[in-house]
C-alpha cells in the first residue's frame, strides 16, 4: 500500500523507495460495514499529470483520511492494474497520453461496471464530465474548484450510487431468472389434455429441490385421446439448471405431438431420443422416462420405460412396488437401445403413482444413506390417507420430513398418481 506520513499519502512512493505502482492494491470486502470506514476502502488514480496527482493526494489527506490510493499515468497501466484487482472507485483524468475524453472513461469500462467512476475535468470541459457521466460515471470534479469537503462527499456517494446500481441490477437479473423459471415450470408441468369424457382422476405434484437453488428437468404429461385412451408420461433430465429444464419442455411438447400424431412405444422413446441428442447441451446429458397407455375399456395399462424408475401400485390399503423390463435412458446408448412394452393391469379402485428418483433419493441419516426404493415402498405402507391427493402429499411430507436434518429432499421431486375415474368403477358395480 501507498504510504506516507502526517496523515498523508504519499502518490510518489512509499517509504521503502519503491517507484509507484509497485505494491499491491488492497483487496475490497465483500460487504461494507454500517460506518463509513476510508482506510476500508481503495482507489485507482489515473492522471499523467505530477502535479495534478499531488492536489488529489491532498485533498484525500483532508477530505477522505486514510483511504488507500494507487496512481497510474495511462490507460495502458490503469488496464493492468484493473486486471489484477478492482477498487472501490477510479478517479479519471479524462486527458491521458493514450486515451482522451470518453475514450478514456471506455478503456476503465472496458475491464469492469463493478467499480465507480468520478472524472476529473479542466475549468474549461464541463461539458465533456456531463457527457462522461451521461455514459456511465457516476460524477465529475473540475481540477482548481475541489473543496476538500465536497471531495470526499463525492466519492462518497459515487461509491454508494455504484454499490446501489449493483444491487440493483442483482435483483432485476434475479427477477428475470425467476421468471424464466416460471415460464420453464410451466413448460414441464402443463395442464393435462382430457378430450371426451374423462377415464381416469389424475394428482400430480412438484417440489423443486432444496433451496430452491436450480431448476431441474423433471416433467410430466398427461394426453387423453378422444375414444378415452390415457396417455401419461413422467421424466427426468439428468443435471440441474436451465439448459436440463429446455431440453425437459422439448421432450414434454414432442412427446404430446407424438400422442397426438398416434405415435406411441417403442417408436416413440425413438423419436424423443431423436430429440434428445439434438437438443441437450452436452454429450452427458440423457433423460430417463416411463410412458403409460392406458386403456379404460379393459384397464390395461401399456409400459415403456427409459431407465427410470419403477413404480407404486396402490389398491386399498396395499401398496406394492411395480418395475417392468425396461431399456437404458435416452442418449445413454444412442441409436443402440432395446427397449421393450410391457402390459400390467389396474384394477379398478387401484392407482399407480409414478414419480421421479428424487422422492427417495435424499439423505435420511447421518453419513451416505438414502431412503431408496425399499425404504420409500416401506414408507408408502404407513401412509394411511385414503384420498388419492392425501395419501400422495403425505408421503412427499415424510420423505422431506426424513431429509429435513440434511436440509430436505436436495432433487427435484415430481409425482403423478392415476387411478380410474369414480364413473368406471360406478359401471363395473352394476
């Protein structure tokens, strides 16, 4: 740090003789205290003029004791220098041997708009620190009518107007991350498409991951065709954030058109892998998904599943663990995958509750266990709500409860429970 003595600091050099520039610039905390602090703070000088440089480092001596200065005399130096730390405010001459006007006030924004900058103008070029600040600074001084005072209060309030942009522009990025978000869950998890009279009563539920930190690529989808034929489909991409959550809309909006075009099976998981490979943003990426037809008039139930998870069967009080054959995830062997449909039978007054791995997969005790897929059919036959949405809000709320002390369930959690509509199982009784 620049060093002087009397109170004073010294732009010329410090006391071991060093030339300027020379010592490191103080690292700035990431938080300020409440009390306005100088000696916390830091500030990048650049002015080619000695004697200009000795009027600032007075009027920092009586305005701002004890704030740390560095001086360097171009843009060139004051670009390395921003490479290697950022201040808390740059002091600009805006007339330097390689950079003049706003090309100078360019070259310190070029490197960061982290920092605040007040320009330091002649008697003669107002005008130019208007148009300095209309491009970005936060203040101008003119060089001859700086009152040690009004010095300091200017680098002052550049200093908080800068952190309050900052702040600012977090909580709009935020805003907008947020809504993007939105928009992305909304893609994954749509309302169900029921054409004609409804054949079966659907629950569905998502719980995004701890903290909320990432959006994940979990997603489902529920298509009922016009003869009653239900459609139904739970996914997973694998990875957090909001290139898994896109390619999770893309598979959810092709796997509908798919439905809709009266495509279904093994040609289907073909065609969504299709999509897959082209959509994800990385090699790694692959997705796992069940896909159900279910058919009222014989309460048949087609099963094609990606390596995902099995499945709950609930009928009454029993509740048993459902996992058909099923072939690897989508891009995980492209072009190479053999998967196969399977037909199970859901009897009525039954339901299957289908749902992603992050249900089980969180931390339930201390070190690396997991619930698992025994331990979650386990916990499902405690449960004792009747009700379709009940029973599967309960057994979310104690999966979560059990991952409560490792700060709740860490995936994403999504959940769609089908069961035959109260007006089947009403025909089947006469």
């Amino acid at each position: 740090m620049l060093s002087g003595q009397s109170g004073r600091v010294s732009l010329l050099g410090g006391s071991d003789g060093k030339a300027p520039g020379a010592a490191p610039i103080p690292v700035r905390p990431p938080e300020r205290a409440a009390v306005w602090n100088w000696p916390d703070l830091s500030v990048l000088l650049i002015e080619d003029d000695q004697a200009d440089a000795l009027l600032v480092e007075e009027l920092i001596a009586d305005g701002a004791p004890g704030l740390p200065v560095r001086w360097v005399r171009s843009a060139a130096e004051a670009r390395k220098r921003l490479a290697v730390e950022l201040p808390d405010c740059v002091l600009l001459d805006l007339h330097l041997p390689d950079a003049q006007g706003l090309e100078a006030l360019a070259t310190v924004r070029e490197y960061t708009d982290q920092v605040a900058v007040v320009v330091l103008t002649g008697l003669d070029q107002e005008q130019i620190g208007l148009a300095a600040v209309a491009a970005g600074a936060q203040d101008y001084l003119i060089k001859g009518r700086i009152e040690p005072e009004l010095f300091g209060r200017a680098l002052r309030y550049a200093i908080q107007r800068k952190q309050a942009e900052r702040a600012a522009a977090a909580l709009r990025a935020s805003q907008m991350r947020a809504q993007e978000n939105a928009r992305l869950e909304r893609g994954l998890l749509p309302t169900p498409l029921l054409r004609g009279e409804r054949a079966v009563d659907i629950v569905a539920r998502y719980r995004p991951g701890r903290a909320n930190a990432l959006l994940g690529g979990d997603f489902y989808d529920v298509v009922q065709q016009a003869d009653g034929t239900v459609h139904a489909l739970i996914g997973d991409v694998a990875g957090h954030g909001p290139d898994e959550a896109a390619t999770g809309v893309a598979l959810r909006l092709a796997w509908r058109t798919l439905v809709l075009s009266d495509i279904s099976g093994i040609r289907q998981l073909r065609l969504l892998e299709e999509v897959l490979l082209a959509e994800r943003t990385g090699k790694q990426t692959f997705a796992t998904l069940t896909s159900l037809t279910l058919c009222p008039d014989d309460h048949r139930v087609l099963v094609t599943r990606a390596g995902h998870p099995g499945m709950l069967l609930r009928t009454g009080s029993a509740v048993d663990w459902v996992e058909v054959p099923g072939g690897p995830a989508l891009g995980f062997l492209p072009g190479r995958a053999d998967w196969t449909t399977h037909e199970i039978t859901l009897p009525v007054g039954s339901g299957l509750m289908l749902f992603t791995d992050g249900l089980f997969e969180g931390h339930t005790t201390v070190g690396e266990d997991r619930l698992g897929e025994e331990g979650l059919l386990e916990l499902a036959r405690t449960v004792t709500a009747a009700e379709p949405s009940a029973f599967v809000d309960e057994l979310i709320g104690r999966a979560e409860s059990l991952a409560e002390s490792h700060g709740g369930l860490e995936d994403d959690v999504a959940v769609m429970y089908l069961q035959w509509h109260h007006r089947d199982l009403n025909q089947d009784n006469r």
